[in-house]
C-alpha cells in the first residue's frame, strides 16, 4: 500500500542485513584506519598484522589522506614471502614511488631477485610494479628486464612485459630503436594475448613506423578475431593506418569515388544509394553540397583539421572545389589483397560484445569498404544504441557525420532515431538533426508525424530543436513544404495566443524558431509560397515576442513585391506598422524602418504616393527616436530619399542615379547565397575521442599519407630474416619523412614572402623578436647566448633608423659575422664584454632588422569582403599582453574597404553575448581567484569606425578572452547596420607570453619539468632552403654562414607564430660547413592565464641544404596546454 | 590510456581512488566533475558519458547510486574508457553481489586488488571474470568466517590460473563440476511507441540469451533456433564461433563456467503489444482531468506481472489529485506519477483519474506528459524467436537442460 514506506524498511532491512554481512570483512579498516597505530603493524613478524596495516594504508589512499610518510616501511615489506603483502605493498608502492624516488630504489632489488622466481604471477607482478614506478634512473633496469621477460615461458609474464614497453617509453626517448625492435619481437609472439597487447606498444612506441607492420600483416589479420577485445580495438586501429600508408584509398570506397567528379554521378547513380537526389530542383544543389562535405570529410581524416585549413586558406567555406581534387598516385583496387584480407577479417567483429570493436570495425569499413558494401556497418550499429546504453551518446555522434556525408545509409532505419522520453536533451538533439538528415519522400510523412508528437514534449528548448528540424526537412524535400508551412504558421499563430504563461522564454524560443523555419522555407521560392507570408502578416497584431516580430517585418519588406496578394496587402501592413512604430523596440523600429524603404523603393507608380506619405511619417518619428542610431539612419534615409519625390526616384533607379543606386543597394542589395545551416567543418577520423568533444584532443593522429609507405620492401610476407633490414630500412622511411608532401611548407613560405610588406606597416614592438638581437653577439663568447635587458631598450630605439640601411649592408656583414661565428667556436674564450664595442652593436642591429622583416604574425581572414559586404576583416594575433588581465589575448584587425561604397559604424562584438551554458561551465572552470575579468562579455570591444572609404584600410586592436585555447569564438562584427557572425580562431602561440631568462636558468628549470611534464615530436622543416637560395642568389661569390641562416629561420618561424622569448641558439661544434646536426633553439614563455612556464626547445638534425630533422620538446606543468602547444609548433615548422 | 579511476558515491565523496600510470590525476578533478553535475540539474542520470574537463578528458557511468570516473589527456577510442568502466562495474556487481556505497567501502581491499588486475598502465588487462575469480576470490560466507575465527584470510591466489594461457580464457580447464547441468535464458525486453494519436510507431524486441552452465572439462555446446531469420541484430559473446553463424546460424561455443550472457539480438517491426494504455488529457479553465485506462490487448497466453505506470507531470501543474480503482499511486516531490497495477483483475480494467490543477494565467495544458509503461511476462518470449534444440558434444550422458523465457517491458512508452 505504501511503496515509500515498504521502500524505507527495504532499506533498512538491507542495512541491517548489510551489518551483518559486514563482519569479516575490511569494513571496519575503511571506516577508521587510523585508529591504532599502523607503524609497529608495518614491522610486525605476523604476515596477517601487516597485511591489516597496509590494508589501513589503503583505506587512508582511498579517502585521499597522504600518507607517504609511511614508505621505507612499507618498501620493506616487497620482499615478504607472502603474495598478499607482496600485492597490497605493490599497490602502496605506485601510488607514492614517484614523490619518494630515493626510497623507490631501495625496493629495485627485491623486484629483480622476483624477477627469477619460479612463480609466473610474482615475475609478472614484479614486472609490472617495477616498470610502474616510472623513475629515470630505474628505466635501463626496466628495459633489462624487459628483454629477458620477452623470452618468458608463460605468456602472461611476456604480456606483462609488453605493457611495460608503454610504461617506460618517455623515460627513454634515446633508446627508441631498442624498443621497436621489442615490439617487433613481441608482434611476432605464438600467444594471441601478447599480440593483442603488442598492437597497444607498437601504437605509443611506434606508430609512425608502419613498415614494421607489414612482415605480420597478414597474419594479424587472420588472429584480428581471435584476439582479447581489448587488443582488437588498438590493432583494427594500426592495421587501417598500415593499408592506408601502402596502398592508399580504395577506389571503390566513399572517399574516393567523392574525389573522382566525373565518375560522381554515374557511380552513385547506378548504385541506386542516391535515388532521391535526382527527383527535385533543390536537391540537385545537395549534390555538390554533400560531395564537398565528405571530400572534406576525408580530406580531414588524412590531414587532420588545422594543417587542412593552413593549407587551403580556410575562408568561410568558400574553397574552391578544384582543391578537393587530391592527386594522390593511384589509389588501391579493392581487388587488392590486403585490403580484402582486412576487410574480411573485421567483418566478424562488427557481431562483437565490445561496443569498441565494433565502432573500430566499423570505421575500417566507413573508410576503405567499397560503395555498396558499406551498408554491412549499418546494422551493428544501430544495434549498439538498444544494446549498450551508456555509448548511445558516442556512437549517435558518429552515427550523425556517417548519416550527413551518406544519408541513403541511414534512411530506412528512422525508426531507430525517435526520441524516448527517457534520453537526455543532448542525445535527443543528436537524434533530431540525424532525423533531419536522412528523411527520404518515403520517410517523411513518419518522421513529420514524429515530430509532431514532440512539440508536445516538456523540454521546451527541444521543442525549438524540433521546429528548426522541421525547418531543414522541407529545405530537403520540396514535397512536403506545404505540409511542413502549414505545421509552422500553425504553431507560429497557436503559440502567440497561450505565450502569456510563465514559461515565456521557452515559448518565444519555440516561435522565433518557427518563423526562422519558416524564413529558410519560404527563401527558396517566394513567390509560391506569398500566402504564408501574408498570413505571417496578418499574425503580427497577435505575436506580441519583438525578435518574432522584428523577422516578420523582415520578410514582409524582402517579398512586398512578389506575387499578386502582397502589392494588396503591403498598404494596409505598412500603415500598422507606423501606427505601432514608436511602441515597438529597437530591433523591430529598425526593420519597420528597412520595410518601409524597401516598400517604396519596389512600389509602383499608382501606390507611390501613399508610400511616401506613409515613409515621410516614419522617418519624422525615426529622426527623433531616443536611439541614437535610429536617428542616423533615418538621417541618412531621409538624405538619399530627399532629392526627388516619389517619380524621381523611379527615374532615378531606372537612370542609375547615384542616390537611388546607392539606396538599392543597401536595401536590395544581392543576398550572398546562403546554404543549409551551418554544419561544423571539423571532422575527426570515426570512434575517436576527438571526434566526440570536437577538438583534436592531444595525441590525436590523422590517417597516414595515401601509399605513403614504399615498397621498399620485398613483399607483405617476408622471411624472417629481413626482420633488421626491415628495421633499418624502416626508421630512415621515418626519418627522412614518409609523408610526400612538400605543398605546405612551400605555401606557408610564400604566405610568409607576402607578409612582409604587411609586417611593415604593423609595429612588431615585440620583446621577443627584439631579444634575437645579441644572439650573435653572444656567440662570440660561447656557442650559448644570454640577451640582456639593456640590448632590448636600445633596438627599439634605434629600429626604424637602422632600418634603412639593412638592405645596403648586410651582405657584408653578415660575412662578417660568420667569420666571427666561426673563430668563436674555434677559440671559445675570445670573449670581449660585448656592449662595448659598437661595431658589434651594428652587427647586431642587422640581425634584429633580418628577423623582424621575417618575424611576420600570420594574417587570418575574420570576414571575407564577399560575405561581408565589402568589409574585410583580417586579424593577426599581437605578442603584447592585456593590460586588464591574463586572460585575454590582444588582437589586431585589419579593417579594410573592398568595395565602392561608403561603410560605416563598423563595431566588432561578442557573437554570444547571451552567456548559454557552455559559458557557464566555462565560469566553473575557472579558479575563483583567478577570475579577474566580468563574466559578462568575452571580448573587449573596439571603439567603434564611425566611416571607412572605398579603399581605407583602418587597424584596431582588439582584446579577446577565449574560452578554450582551442575552441573558435564567435564574434559578431557590425556595419551599415548589418550584422555578421563570424568566428575568430584562437591560436595557442599566443596564449603565452614571453619571460625572459637566461641559458642556465633555463636548463635548470626544464631539468624541474621531466617526465610527464615533457613531451617531443619530430618533424621535418624546410623553410631555411628557400632563405638559403635567397641568400646564395644575393651574393654568389661570397660564402654565407649557412647555419646561421638555419638558426635564423628558424628562429623567425617560431617568433612569428607564437609569443615566446629566444633564451638562446647552441651552435653544433662541427667543423662541416653544412652539417646542423646539434643545433639547438632554446625559447621560454610562460601560459599567461596561469603564469606557469612553458620551456620549449628545438633540436635540428641534417645538413643545411636538404630539409632538417627537428624534434621540437615541450616542458610544461599543464600537460594538455603543453601538448595542444607542441601540435601547434610541428605544424607550423612543418 | 585511462590515467585514473574514481568511485564516487551518490553525494559526491570519493570512495577510491586508483592511479593507473606515473600521470597522476589530482582527486580534485572529481570536485569539478561534481560541480558540473550539479551545474546540469544534479541528475547523475543524466550526464554526458564524455566530457571535456579543463584539465582532463573524463569517461563516467553511473550505477546503482555510484558513479565510475576515469580521467585521460590523450586522445583514445571514448568508447573503449566506457565499456571498461561498465566492465568494473559488472566485476564489482558480480563480486560483491550488487553495488552500492557500503558494499564498495567493506571490501575496498577487493576493489582494489580488482582494479590493479584488470588495468594495467591504463589499458585494460585481465577483464575476463572467470580469471578474475581464480586470481582474486571474492568475498564468501566461508571466508569471511574463516577470517573471524582463525584471524587472517588472503583471497589473493598464489598461482597464476592457466586460463591466462588457453585459447579459451573465458574457461577453466580443469573443471570438475558434480551438476551436470546447462539452462537456457531467453530473457527480452519490449519496446514500443504509442504516438499521441494512438498510432503503434515502433515495436520490437531487444533479447538477450543468457546461459548457465556447470559442465565439467570442455564440453562443445550448439545452440540452434527454429526461426533464426528473424533476428535483425546480433552481438556475441567472444565464445561463440563466426563460421557457423555465418554458414548455417547456429551458435557453436565453448561456455564459461556458471551465468553469462552469450548473445544479444533484436527483432524488429512487430506488430502486437500485450497491454494497452489509453491516456486521456481535457483541459480547460485551469484545470485538466486525467483519465488513464489500462488493459489487455493481446493475450500472450501467461499472465502479465507487474504492470505499472508512470509519468511526469508538467512543471506548470500546480497541484495533483488522482486515485485508481486498482493499484496503488504515488505522486513524488519531483511530480513524477507512479501507478503500480500489479496483475489486471479479472472483473474490472484498471483506470486511473484525477484532476490536475494548472499554474495560475494559464488556461490550458499546453505541453503532455509521456506515459512510461512496465511489466512482465514469464514464459514468453515475445518475439516469437523459439529455441530449437541444444546439442552437447563430448559430455557424459546424465544431464540436465532448461529452457526459459521472460519477456519485460523496455522502452514502452506511450504519448498523451
């Protein structure tokens, strides 16, 4: 009768029953472990009185008590003979072995007596707690004993030793080559556990070392099945990148027939996938919109998101459809064996427990199965949403890009997307838009009926979700816009008479949506469709919500001269609106006032007149509004409009006088062509984690290369003895950069000759770049360098003259210097006190004016004048910090006038300023005593440009706090009354600030971040070469410093893309002209939202004339910002 | 590469932490999870399994009033960081027979030892439970006792199980099992939408065969269905042979030892649902009756258990009335309606009304409330799948087979 109450003696009873059941076990250590006192236990003689006391300790661990005071005790206690104290010390062991490294070491020995027990569990567990302890000076031991456990009889040891690998990797940066060989030795293991587990270390060893790969290819494929789930997951992973890297793309496969044009057509003809684009008008531009989407797609997937814009000037999305054609060498047949092998062998495990595999196997077959077969992924995954619930979000995110790029896939399965009343408000959202996706003729009728039923629902903001859905359905299916118009002017006219509830938000949500859907639908072909917008008219004495308002009156003046009923309707309308003008808000006086205009400006003769009437009396209320910036447009209104009466203008707009052309065109002006909603342009390779938070998390790794990996090798199934050749032959493929491409270094280098001219204008008053200044100087006294302060005040001054004479005297000098350079490496104590020489301080002055020519920030675009009307807007990151606070980010705009016309009140503002709840998660994030700035706006706005001439180029300076250092921020930028949404991308480059230190300080605070503080990545870097040519061009017959100049492009690579101070540039002692191995770039910075360094330096390998090796290694406490900075620097040195 | 493991309780204390590689994760990410939770509603229901933390990447699931929490800084498959911690949570259930708060913090020492076994430098280890048992015993009256009397107990195995070795990890080698015995679990659950024109949108079965098996040595089992085709969807567990389902749709496996599930499937585009739920809203001037009928539609020829139903009011109810001629109603804080019916009586059809008093200014209810249907039937298996026979290779010949089905509510739902 009472379930609340039987429920409380329910839960009384099993409390009750749980005390009982309580007795025996650890419940009571957990509840008070510290309740006697653990040390004397620690040294007990009684196996059982030590275990209690470790027991204690965990329990401390567990409630987050720092007890490694305990640790020479405990350490003791690994060599007991029983496993359970042996365990529970372990356990002790790695929570603390990294706080207590002298301590740590006392243990070494036990472990390695274990090594050699008889018992496989003690070897394996000796091997596991010994390689988790994660000290430098442990880890030659560790991979000691790797080798030997390798050769292990019990493959459980052999496995153990395998994850070790991963475990000791960072400590060992120099031993690469051992462990690869290990991996090798692992991969080509008889027990499947230790294959499996070998796929994890070959993929943190070794990833890009896919030759390794292919002597096991195939038997990897065939055991894929048999594999333990976890292994399958990493190894379907390895294997797709190894395909990839031999064979490239399929030719049959999605990707592929996207890039090949002339094939489109026919091929996705004939498969019948694509019956539903050929029926209708509108869909036929969905052809090359979704054609884009998934050549982009793939483009994404091998490139990774931001080298993919570097490379194509990502603006707007406007990119030029030639680009997609990659001209990857002949792409592999499905007929190819290995691929084949692949495919089938993941095929049984799209039936797998393990929602991973099954997500990996079916990104195998998304990528690289052919067209028709790719349905076979279809059902495995639908099936994951019923069958394991707690991945419903990741697999319905990867499920919405399949279901965009390929929406023929999911169509018959819409049942598998409505929404249960049980799911959160994000996977609803997720279901709506795949629904909105993959709606066919044949489906629409249910899908509608559908979405009928959810604008019922409780969840307001949902509901507004489903109206825009509604909205994108009939932009996709011409077939059902009446429907879908009649569904939404409904709502629109319904909700406006219940909105005076409380709920009110919600409500006007719904109904701004609605007519926003209504907007879109009607877009496409006004004329048909001028009833809705007259009965959208008609609403507006009912629809009290101002933003509903302000866009009715919007599409009122768009379309008053379409059809046969508006020209009727318009004077009535129009005489409503002024009645009501001076009642309204600021949004809606504005567009009342742009109808009006537009209205005379479209009316014909016979109406004329009461137009004008009707224009004069809105303008007479407008001119004295409380708003200042009604007034001006009613001014300006007035101004264009007064010269003539109402029949000049008509002449006039037919003569093309000036004032009725101006006045058409900003009120009639061409709309850029607007496309289906914005969809993100990011994609990330299938089941990732980046492709789920949408940002390239750190370690995110795009496909290889297509047939980037040579045949070098005799054929997949080698003999056993090519393994070291293999080896060899594989790491000099590595080396020397398996990747084939030379495009975006040579666009990035041209990217940087063009601004040069631009940095010449802008004032790089930039500490970092001034510092380069004594870097030669200093070289003098030894290879390493330390700027000091005073150098710095001193080029600032005397910059602009020295200027000047650059280009009149380099040459000699900077013979001059090499020599210099050369006697200093030869003879190491030359040195002088350098500022007291000013021939030196002239030589130095060179260098810095060299630099600061190519110290160039990168120009990004904001706003594309074609999007923007003729406003341009391009911004450059500035290496000066806020003077208002750390957390935000100085920013120059380039304002720049492309068109004819006069713009005016050009404002840049936040695109958000109503903060949602990302923003409010971000104000969690935050420490609170760190947030200095309000949380109100983002952005720092700029004084606004009252005019800007045809031609005029105007800089601002911009403050910026962006909410994550890699997320876009949307900005809003104003002008002629209009606004534009744009999105400002940050660059992490310039999340730092430079500080300034000297070499040893330098060395001894990175020697305080190891370890997991620090992380390396090599890539190859190639711009010196073109500076070398430039230099060898100039002056032919004298020899140049070529190291020099490596170290000093370099050097201007890294200042003109990140904000950070030269600390100083070891030169290589080597007598070779030409060899730069040992090169060394040392640069400091610190974040500045949380003033913690960030050490980066750079290493260069290789001769001066080819393309250098360069390991760039980033030590810093915030791990991620580390990594995400790291990724940045590889891709611009790249 | 999951960094780090929290157990959390239901009011936001960490019970356990477990570091799992040298990057060691401040348990102070688990005050920000908390305060995100907090920030969405507080529902821990219904927070995202993936979010971007400042710091970290965090995987969570919740269970049973705990929430799983592993953090990472690397890019990894999301979905692998989820089935792991659903995985633990299935080992602690099994373990500690269920889960909850008190359960976890008594045998810590166990969770612990699991963790270790199951994780090794952040990638999943040993995660198959029959291993599990051998290398880790769980807690038992008998050990329990033992520890009592005698005063120590260890439940870590001194030898390494064999299983670790076999090409069938999942299986014991050297069983001996005195019950001969295998019994067969068709276990399904219903789903359905009712539109709110009354209109069966969708209806299908999500199944899952559940077998229990205590066979000594290595016995070959195969399962065959005398309807095979109309199974939509499958998953397996990794027992089960490829070959013979492809070829000829019989699953062919080597069983662990004791219950596991070993195959998961759907069907789908059924036509009959047992019960029926009309649900009728009229609304006017403030106020709005409810009337709900419940009632037997198909007769799946066993008797329908434990039927209940349950919805959530609208925000803008300002107060509730309603009774039942049958069963019993509970209307909690939150506005959530629950009417458990038991079985439907023979004389009457069970109805529910009341009046339902709507905020003030508002004159109708402009948003309905779903109704969330639950019951049970033993005996059938809805969807109609049959089992045809079950064949034991290399068995001796006393033996014991059971079949059974039960057919539950899913996702039954239907719309006002």
């Amino acid at each position: 009768m009472f379930p609340q109450f039987g429920a409380a003696t329910a839960d009384s009873l099993s409390r009750a029953s749980t005390l009982v059941f309580r007795i025996g076990t650890d419940a009571h250590l957990y509840d008070d472990p510290d309740d006697v006192n653990i040390a004397p236990l620690l040294d007990s003689r009684f196996d059982s009185e030590k275990c209690e006391a470790l027991k204690r300790l965990l329990a401390l661990i567990a409630q987050g008590v720092d007890v490694c005071n305990f640790f020479p005790q405990v350490v003791k206690n690994v060599a007991s003979q029983s496993l359970e104290v042996k365990k529970l010390a372990y356990l002790y062991l790695l929570q603390y072995a990294e706080k207590r490294p002298n301590e740590a070491l006392l243990s070494i020995n036990c472990f390695q007596k274990d090594l050699s027990d008889l018992n496989p569990l003690v070897r394996a567990w000796a091997l596991r707690s010994m390689a988790g302890i994660h000290l430098h000076v442990v880890a030659p031991l560790v991979l000691a004993a790797i080798r030997k456990c390798a050769r292990d009889p019990s493959s459980y040891v052999r496995k153990c030793a395998v994850n070790a690998l991963s475990k000791i990797l960072d400590l060992l940066p120099e031993e690469n080559t051992d462990l690869e060989e290990l991996v090798n030795i692992f991969m080509s293991d008889h027990s499947l556990g230790v294959v499996g587990a070998s796929a994890v270390a070959f993929k943190t060893v070794c990833l890009k070392n896919l030759s390794l790969i292919s002597k096991h290819f195939r038997r990897l494929c065939e055991s894929l099945p048999d594999i333990e789930e976890w292994g399958q997951i990493t190894l379907i992973e390895i294997l797709l990148r190894y395909v990839i890297a031999r064979h490239g793309l399929v030719r049959e496969s999605i990707m592929f027939t996207s890039n090949a044009t002339e094939s489109f057509h026919s091929t996705w003809g004939s498969t019948g996938l694509f019956h539903t684009f050929d029926n209708h008008n509108s869909s036929i531009e969905n052809v090359p919109h979704d054609f884009k989407e998934n050549s982009l797609m793939f483009k994404n997937y091998i490139e990774g998101w931001e080298e993919c814009l570097l490379q194509h000037g990502f603006t707007n999305g406007n990119v030029g459809e030639d680009q997609y054609h990659l001209n990857y060498v002949a792409p592999a047949s499905i007929e190819n064996d290995d691929v084949r092998i692949l495919l089938q062998c993941t095929l049984p495990l799209l039936w797998s427990q393990n929602s991973a595999v099954v997500l990996a196997a079916v990104g195998v077959h998304w990528i690289m199965a052919p067209n028709e077969k790719v349905q076979r992924i279809v059902k495995p995954i639908l099936f994951l949403l019923r069958s394991f619930p707690d991945s419903k979000y990741v697999v319905l995110c990867n499920i919405q890009v399949f279901a965009k790029v390929l929406p023929s896939l999911f169509a018959p399965y819409y049942e598998d997307f409505f929404v249960h009343s049980s799911e959160i408000y994000q996977i609803r959202a997720l279901k709506l838009e795949i629904l909105s996706a993959i709606v066919t003729d044949a489906s629409s009728q249910f899908i509608l009926d559908e979405f009928q039923d959810y604008i019922k629902d409780q969840d307001r903001r949902f509901v507004a979700d489903t109206v825009a859905a509604i909205g994108i359905c009939a932009q996709r299916l011409p077939s059902v816009v009446d429907v879908c118009l009649e569904g939404l002017l409904g709502l629109a006219s319904q909700e406006s008479s219940t909105s005076n509830a409380s709920q009110k938000d919600g409500e006007a949500c719904i109904l701004v949506q609605a007519i926003m859907s209504i907007k879109s639908i009607i877009k496409h072909s006004p004329a048909r469709h001028e009833k809705v917008i007259a009965r959208l008219a008609r609403n507006l004495d009912v629809i009290k919500e101002p933003a509903a308002r302000a866009l009715i009156i919007w599409i009122v003046g768009e379309y008053c001269s379409i059809g046969q009923i508006m020209p009727n309707i318009i004077p009535n309308v129009l005489k409503f609106l002024a009645w009501s003008f001076s009642s309204e808000i600021l949004e809606t006086k504005h567009q009342i006032l742009n109808t009006a205009i537009k209205v005379v400006l479209s009316a014909r003769n016979e109406d004329m007149l009461v137009f004008e009437k009707i224009l004069n009396y809105i303008l007479q209320l407008a001119k004295y509004d409380i708003d200042y910036d009604i007034r001006d447009r009613a001014r300006m209104a007035e101004k264009l409009l007064s010269p003539c009466n109402a029949e000049d203008i008509s002449r006039k707009l037919q003569n093309g006088g000036t004032a009725g052309e101006i006045l058409e065109n900003i009120f009639r002006g061409n709309k850029h062509p607007s496309r289906l909603p914005d969809h993100d342009f990011r994609f990330y390779l299938p089941g990732s984690l980046s492709h789920v938070v949408l940002h390239a998390a750190p370690g995110y790794d795009p496909l290889p290369k297509p047939c980037s990996l040579h045949d070098n090798l005799p054929n997949g199934i080698a003999d056993e003895d090519a393994t070291s050749g293999s080896l060899d032959s594989g790491s000099s493929i590595d080396e020397s950069g398996s990747y084939n491409d030379s495009d975006p270094s040579v666009t990035s280098s041209v990217e940087s000759d063009g601004n040069e001219l631009a940095s010449d204008s802008h004032d790089p008053n930039n500490p970092s770049s001034s510092s380069i200044t004594n870097i030669d100087e200093d070289r003098k006294e030894n290879s390493r360098c330390h700027p000091s302060e005073s150098s710095f005040v001193y080029d600032q001054s005397s910059r602009s003259a020295a200027e000047n004479l650059t280009t009149s005297i380099s040459s000699d000098l900077a013979d001059l210097m090499s020599r210099t350079a050369l006697e200093s490496w030869l003879d190491e104590h030359s040195g002088l006190p350098s500022a007291t020489k000013p021939s030196e301080s002239s030589s130095i002055r060179i260098s810095v004016n060299d630099l600061s020519c190519t110290v160039s920030p990168k120009l990004h675009t904001l706003l594309d004048p074609t999007n923007g009307n003729g406003l341009k807007v391009e911004y450059s990151f500035l290496a000066e910090a806020s003077k208002h606070s750390p957390f935000l980010v100085c920013i120059e705009l380039l304002l720049s006038n492309c068109s004819n016309e006069l713009l005016t009140a050009i404002t840049v503002e936040d695109g958000e300023p109503n903060k949602s709840a990302a923003s409010s998660m971000q104000a969690l994030e935050k420490p609170e005593s760190l947030s200095t700035t309000d949380e109100g706006s983002t952005i720092i706005p700029i004084e606004e440009i009252t005019r800007l001439e045809p031609g005029q180029t105007i800089k601002r300076t911009l403050q910026v706090q962006f909410q994550h250092h890699l997320l876009p921020l949307k900005v809003a930028v104003f002008c002629n009354g209009r606004r534009y949404t744009a999105k400002l991308w940050p660059d992490i480059g310039y999340f730092i600030r430079p500080i300034s230190m000297n070499g040893n300080s330098f060395v001894e605070k990175e020697s305080e971040l190891k370890g997991m503080f620090e992380c390396t990545k090599r890539c190859s870097f190639e711009g010196h070469i073109e500076d070398l040519k430039h230099e060898e061009q100039k002056q032919s017959s004298l020899g140049t410093d070529k190291i020099l100049l490596v170290s000093r492009s370099l050097a201007s690579k890294v200042l003109s893309h990140a904000n950070v101070f030269l600390v100083s540039i070891d030169m290589p002692v080597s007598f070779s002209d030409d060899d730069a191995s040992g090169l060394r770039l040392r640069f400091s910075s610190e974040i500045s939202r949380i003033s913690k360094p960030c050490l980066i330096s750079i290493v260069a390998e290789g001769k001066c004339s080819e393309p250098l090796n360069i390991s760039v290694k980033v030590n810093c406490e915030e791990t991620v910002f580390g990594l995400n900075l790291l990724n940045r620097f590889v891709a611009f040195l790249h | 590469m999951l960094q780090c493991i929290f157990l959390l309780s239901d009011s936001g204390e960490v019970m356990l932490e477990k570091q799992m590689t040298g990057h060691r994760v401040d348990r102070s990410i688990c005050g920000w999870f908390w305060d995100y939770v907090i920030s969405q509603g507080g529902d821990s229901t219904k927070i995202l399994p993936v979010i971007a933390s400042p710091t970290h990447y965090i995987f969570q699931i919740f269970r049973e009033g705990i929430t799983f929490l592993a953090c990472t800084q690397v890019e990894m498959p999301p979905l692998m960081g989820i089935e792991f911690l659903c995985r633990v949570a299935d080992v602690l259930t099994g373990y500690l027979g269920g889960l909850n708060e008190d359960l976890i913090k008594d045998n810590f020492i166990i969770v612990y030892e699991l963790l270790d076994e199951m994780m090794d430098n952040g990638f999943p280890l040993t995660t198959v439970p029959n291993i599990l048992r051998e290398m880790i015993a769980p807690p038992n009256i008998v050990s329990k006792v033992l520890s009592v009397v005698t005063g120590k107990s260890s439940n870590v195995s001194n030898i390494l199980p064999d299983a670790t070795a076999s090409p069938v990890p999942w299986r014991k080698s050297d069983l001996k099992s005195s019950s001969n015995e295998v019994y067969v679990d068709l276990i399904e659950e219903l789903d359905a939408i009712l539109s709110r024109e009354g209109v069966l949108v969708k209806c299908e079965v999500y199944g899952e065969v559940h077998v229990n098996s205590h066979l000594p040595g290595f016995p070959d089992l195969t399962l065959s269905f005398a309807n095979p085709s109309i199974l939509n969807d499958v998953r397996f567990h990794p027992c089960v042979r490829f070959r013979p389902w492809e070829g000829e749709q019989i699953l062919s496996f080597v069983p662990p030892d004791g219950e596991f599930k070993l195959a998961s499937y759907r069907v789908k585009k059924l036509k009959n649902i047992p019960i029926y739920v009309k649900p009728q809203l009229t609304s006017s001037s403030g106020h709005c009756r409810v009337n709900v009928l419940v009632g037997i539609r198909n007769d799946p020829g066993k008797v329908i258990e434990n039927i209940r139903v349950q919805f959530q009011l609208p925000s803008c109810v300002e107060s509730v009335d309603v009774s039942s001629n049958h069963g019993t109603v509970n209307v909690l804080a939150d506005k959530t309606c629950f009417w458990s019916i038991g079985r439907i009586p023979k004389d009457k059809s069970p109805s529910l009304s009341g009046n339902l008093v709507l905020e003030l200014g508002l004159d109708r209810l402009p948003v309905f409330p779903v109704f969330r249907v639950g019951f049970k039937i033993v005996g059938v298996a809805l969807s109609g799948l049959q089992i045809n026979k079950l064949e034991i290779k290399n068995m001796p010949a006393r033996l014991y087979k059971g079949f059974r089905a039960i057919t539950k509510a899913g996702e039954y739902e239907v719309r006002s």
